[in-house]
C-alpha cells in the first residue's frame, strides 16, 4: 500500500554530527559502499508495471477515443469544458491546468467556439489578450457531461468497498503529487558529490544557514571544521554525498555517514537547498535516495538531529516514519540542534 501523500518542503536542513568525531569510526564493523544491482532491477520492473497500469487507466477511461463518450467532444475539448466552466480562462491559462502547449490549448478553443460551446472577448485587465468562457449551449453540454462522468464512475465505486475507494483516492494523490513533483524537477541533475564540488556545497551551506539564522559560533553544521572538504569525509566506507545540479550550479545537497560509537546506526546530514530549488518535492526525493542506500550498506537505523526553527524540515521527517527521541544518540557536537530523531530501516 502507499504511503499517506506527503506535501513537498520548501526547505531541508539538517544540524549533523562534526566530522572530527565521525572519521574515528572507520571501524571493520563499517558497512561499506554497496554496488547496488538488485534494487536497480526492481525498480525497473516497479516503472515498468506502472507504466502499464497508467497506460490501461487512460485506455480503458476511453482518452483515446476521437468523441468523449456519447458527446461530441474530443477528451482534451472536454477537460477544456470542464475547466471553462468552473471560471473563464485565457488560452495560456487554459494550457497551464490542462498541461498541454497553449497551440493545443487554441485548437480546443477554437473547436468550442465553432460549436457555438464557449465565446471569447477582450480580457477585462489586458487588452492583449482574450478570456474564453462558456456560452448557454456549452453550459447546457457540461451538465450532460458531468452527468454521464458521474455514471460512469459510480459504476467503477460500485466494484470497491468504501475502504479500496479510499486507498485507491490516496494512491491517486500520492501518484499525482509524484507526477507533477517530477515535472517541475525536470532539469535538476542528482549525483554523487566529487572534489570539484567542495567549494560550491560548502557555499550552499553557509547561505541557507545565514538565511535561518544558524549562526556558526553556536553548535551548527555551519561551524564543522571539514565544511570545505566534504568529498573527502564522505568519502569513508558506510557514506556518501548527494548534491543537485541545475544548469551548472550545485544548488543542494545531502549525506549519510556512519553514527560514531553506533554499531548498525547512520545519520541523515547536511541537508540543504537554496532557494531556487525549493517547492519542488526535492526534499523528499534526496532523503529517499539517502535511506535506501543506508537500508543497501546495511544500516538498521537513521539518526538525525534538527531544530524547530526549520518547521518544514521537521515535518517532512515525521511523514518518512522519523520518531522523535527523548535524549540525543553519541556526542555529535550540534548541542544547538533540540531535536534527535531516529527512524528504523527494517519496518
């Protein structure tokens, strides 16, 4: 079953563990970097079997069909009716919610409006431009379409209990927060951090942590002595380093590496976005790719510790299953971050 849908945070920063005492715990119990194949290979089949069902989905709700059911509508004029008749709408408007290219967009206009469906006119704020907006007719045809929708989706509930009809409408969001999540990362470039990163992470940093007020003479990441050669710390066995690339400049980032005197347990830490790349479910994704390659070392347990001030970072963390913990795991340095959490791999 998916999980509850997690909105996307605007911003992730975790206070993390100094690395003076981090880079004496490369012990033999060390996981090491794991090759990761299998799980390369699942993934693959999960896509692929998704993909299926998203194609099944549109074919059997009848997309691809020239005429929208019984109605002399192609699927997209219908969405456009749909979406006219809840406020009218300029064509670059109109593109947006349906998201298709505003020259498809027109040809859908245009098609109401020689049906006598819809009727456009001078944008009453922008003379440049035209609002399109249902005529009696159009109305008239909506009604009947919503009509014959509602039919045919009462008959699709009529196969579910109450209980399937809500895990299917979680799914739903979960799948469509996921879809429009990947749309807007598009361009964003996540990989493993190298040398010629360094400088460019450790600026990152520094802005977010000025940007909130984690100053570097109080017990922050901001004030690791190793701040400015990341590469190598996270280098070690049982870590590594993620940042995102977005045309050209590291605008992010996050790692796992080893708990000191934890057997089995990793933290989550440094993770940062700037601004430009915020809102856009990166957070989630970076911690997600940070978890399963603790689960693929060997690690039975993530820790981390944060602060209040960073509201959304707390948030997301307690969506991924993170605890709250009474008292902070080892000594890790960052006394100004209140907040340790842990979350267990395995369940």
């Amino acid at each position: 079953m998916l999980q509850a849908q997690l909105k996307p945070a605007n911003l992730v920063v975790t206070c993390n563990q100094t690395h003076s005492t981090m880079a004496q715990t490369d012990a033999p119990s060390t996981p090491a970097k794991p090759v990761i194949h299998a799980k390369q290979t699942a993934e693959s089949g999960s896509s692929d079997q998704l993909r299926h069902l998203s194609r099944y989905l549109v074919r059997n709700l009848g997309m691809l069909n020239a005429a929208f059911g019984d109605l002399p509508l192609s699927p997209v004029q219908a969405h456009a009716l749909f979406e006219i008749g809840k406020q009218p709408q300029t064509i670059k408007e109109l593109a947006c919610k349906l998201s298709i290219d505003k020259s498809n967009a027109s040809r859908a206009i245009k098609h109401l409006i020689d049906k006598n469906l819809a009727q456009s006119q001078i944008h009453p704020r922008d003379s440049r431009c035209l609002v399109v907006q249902l005529t009696p007719a159009g109305k008239k045809l909506l009604l009947k379409l919503d009509a014959q929708q509602n039919q045919l989706f009462q008959e699709i509930l009529a196969q579910l209990t109450p209980a399937q009809t809500s895990q299917i409408e979680e799914a739903l969001m979960l799948y469509n927060q996921a879809v429009h999540n990947a749309k807007h990362q598009s361009g964003c470039h996540i990989r493993q951090a190298t040398a010629q990163d360094d400088a460019a992470i450790a600026k990152v940093i520094r802005d977010v942590s000025a940007e909130y007020g984690l100053t570097a003479d109080k017990g922050y990441s901001v004030a690791d002595p190793t701040l400015d050669c990341l590469s190598q710390i996270y280098s070690q066995a049982g870590a590594n380093y993620w940042v995102i690339e977005l045309e050209g400049r590291i605008l992010g980032g996050a790692g796992i590496a080893p708990l000191a005197n934890n057997d089995g347990v990793c933290e989550l830490q440094k993770m940062y976005f700037m601004p430009e790349i915020r809102g856009k479910g990166l957070a989630k994704r970076l911690a997600l790719l940070a978890l399963d390659f603790a689960r693929e070392t060997g690690y039975q347990s993530c820790y981390l510790e944060t602060t209040a001030v960073l509201n959304e970072a707390v948030k997301l963390y307690e969506k991924l299953g993170f605890v709250h913990l009474s008292a902070p795991l080892g000594n890790t340095g960052h006394d100004a971050c209140e907040m340790p959490m842990l979350l267990e791999l395995n369940q």
